[in-house]
C-alpha cells in the first residue's frame, strides 16, 4: 500500500520536476566493518513521524491561538554553524529573512503539502512526513514539518543542514587539486553481496566500475586515485587513509545493493553523513546518537550537494526508481573524510531484472560516464 505522503510527493513532482519513488533504504555490507556478513537488511524508520523530539524550542513564532500551544522556551543563541539548532521556525519569515518567495499550497489532501522555491529549484515538504524533494529528487528531513497558528515550522537543524544548502547555499565546486579518490566498494574475501542471476560478487562489478571512471574523470583534468586496484581486502580505514595521504578533494565509494532473498526491491541511491543533531533515516540497527560527530561533518552541506548532484544524474542517466539521497551516521567509511564524501548504491543485485543490468559492461560504462561528466 502506498502511504499517503507517497502518493502526494509522486503526483506533484511530476508536476514540478518528474517523477519520483519512495526510497526504501538497504546499505551495503562493509559500510561500517570488514566481517564480511552477508545480510544487507536494514531497519527503516517509518516516512511520517508527526512528532520527533526535540521539540524544544520556537522561535520566531506568532502568537499561537489553539488552547493547547506548544511550550516556548527562552531562545538558544546560536554561534558557530556546526553547533546544533534545538529549535523550530516559521518557514514564512525564514523565506522573508533570505529574501525568497513566500512557501506556497500545493495540496491539502491527503498530507498538507508546501513548496518553496529559490532561483535553484523547489522544495516540496508535507506536513507530517519526513520525506521531501528537490526538484524531484527525494531526500529526507530529520523531523517532519509542522502546522502551527496557520505556518508551516521547520526544524532549525533541517534549515541548516538541509534546507539552506540547497536552496541558497554557495554551490559546490572542485577544490584547488582537483584530486577524487574512487573507492570500489568490497575486495578480496569481503566480497559483498552477490547477484542472484549468477552469483557473481558485487567486489567484481564496483572494481569494474572504479575502472571505467578513472579515465573519463582524467580527461576531465581530475588526478583519480582508486583505493584498490586488483581483488584485495581493505580495511575501512586504510580506504580513509587514502584519501588523507592524496589530500583528495573528493570521496566517491561504489557500491551495488541487496535484500536477498526479497527480489522485488530495485532503486539507486546515494548516502551522505548525518549532520550531528539531526537522526539518520538509515540506521540498519546500529544505534543512532545524534550527538556524535566526526570529521566529516565538517562538510555536511557539501555531502549533500554532492549526493544530490550524482543522485540526480544518476537518475537521470539510467532511468531507475529513485530511492533518494540518504543520511547514514554508522558509515565509517565516510565518517573520517576530511572532504566531501558520500556512497552510491547503483542497484539491487537481489533483483533479477537490475542483477542483469548490472552484469552489461554497457551499463557499468554508463554509470561511470555519468558519474565523470556530473562531476
């Protein structure tokens, strides 16, 4: 059964930038260890969360005239942008304060539905649901959008972390090197998942694909650096030391997905580190502390141009369900870059229609073309 934000974001992206599909999230093995298990399943929080906590704090908030108001607290001032924002905010004044259009209605039925747009795109958020796109592109908010006093509140941190880097953020360009370390996802005895077509592992395809990159991206004036060359095992962090020692102004792993022995679930995706505050929509059973934060989050508006720049042309390129731009606090494989970092998942070797897919060399050929010219 499709749920009702499904059915509202689906309709109107079409509308506003094509179609969309609702991500279902099922991250690759050796995201967070090298122990080799083969189980991908991942236990996915539900897409509408009415009420997440922290609601602690309102600010810039009319005069509520419900008889139940929310508390209001003495406001928390804010100073450096990496401390987290325990607050909500009027999406009308924050709009008025960056000089944008007011949000507009979309749709009252059946989720209460906004966009709000820049010279960049539209943002299309419901109330009640933490799934929301940009210009099409499913992404997920960590706490999903209220209705207060007749406005619609956003969480500061989704503001911050989410909100401004797209809609008004400075864009996302090459550092001075011009250096992308490529990391194909697995190798040796850690080989992944496998294909359920031939039981091919996913070591080989990710390998293949790093491969067909590295030349396209050095055309394009790029020094590519790939963490494996050959069918060795590596450990995560030897993957991160990589890119440490080549100063890389990129970090790109590869990978290909699985929920064996379900065959019906298809879909690219691309996952970038959770800011710290907000929670993961991808947590795979590990805990989710949204204090914690890494070296990476030092790039958290970066992580999301970029996830959103190749998710986009990704999409665009193979024509595959879209299963959105993910936030994941459990990679450690992206948790100590000191660069932009994220993590594609170019399809489910679990189904048989992309296992086959996958296996073409003309498809591997596409997704690192794709992935080359996006950059």
């Amino acid at each position: 059964m499709l749920k009702p934000a499904t059915i509202i974001l689906g309709s109107l992206l079409f509308i506003l930038a094509g179609c969309t599909t609702v991500p279902n999230d099922a991250p690759p093995t050796d995201w967070v260890t090298n122990n080799h298990e083969q189980n991908n399943e991942v236990a996915r929080p539900p897409a509408a969360i009415p009420h997440l906590p922290p609601l602690v704090i309102i600010t810039n908030a009319p005069a509520v005239k419900s008889n139940t108001p929310p508390a209001v607290t003495k406001t928390k001032t804010l100073q450096p942008a990496t401390v987290p924002v325990f607050s909500w905010s009027s999406l009308n004044r924050w709009a008025i304060a960056h000089r944008l259009a007011q949000p507009h209605l979309l749709t009252k039925s059946p989720l209460t539905t906004y966009a709000i747009s820049s010279s960049r795109g539209n943002m299309v958020l419901a109330i009640g649901s933490r799934e929301a796109a940009w210009n099409g592109v499913t992404l997920h908010l960590g706490f999903a959008p209220e209705f207060i006093d007749d406005q619609v509140f956003i969480h500061g941190m989704d503001l911050q972390k989410n909100l401004e880097p797209l809609l008004i953020g400075p864009p996302l360009t090459p550092g001075s090197n011009r250096v992308v370390v490529i990391d194909p996802g697995h190798g040796g005895i850690n080989g992944g998942t496998v294909s359920v077509l031939d039981k091919r592992a996913e070591k080989d395809f990710t390998l293949d694909w790093a491969r067909r990159m590295k030349p396209r991206l050095e055309a394009n004036g790029w020094q590519v650096i790939l963490t494996r060359t050959n069918d060795s095992d590596m450990a995560l962090s030897n993957r991160v030391m990589v890119a440490e020692a080549h100063h890389a102004d990129l970090f790109i792993s590869l990978h290909f997905n699985s929920v064996a022995p379900d065959q019906r679930p298809a879909g690219l995706a691309t996952v970038c580190l959770t800011p710290m505050g907000l929670p993961s929509n991808l947590t795979r059973g590990y805990p989710d502390i949204v204090s914690q934060s890494f070296p990476n989050n030092d790039f958290d508006a970066q992580n999301l141009q970029l996830a959103e720049r190749l998710q986009r042309a990704l999409l665009h390129a193979t024509a595959m369900e879209d299963r959105g731009v993910n936030r994941a606090r459990f990679t450690g494989v992206l948790r100590g870059q000191h660069r932009p970092a994220v993590l594609i998942e170019a399809g489910f070797l679990s189904n048989p229609s992309e296992a086959r897919r996958i296996a073409d060399p003309m498809f591997r050929q596409k997704l690192a073309e794709t992935v080359a010219n996006a950059l």
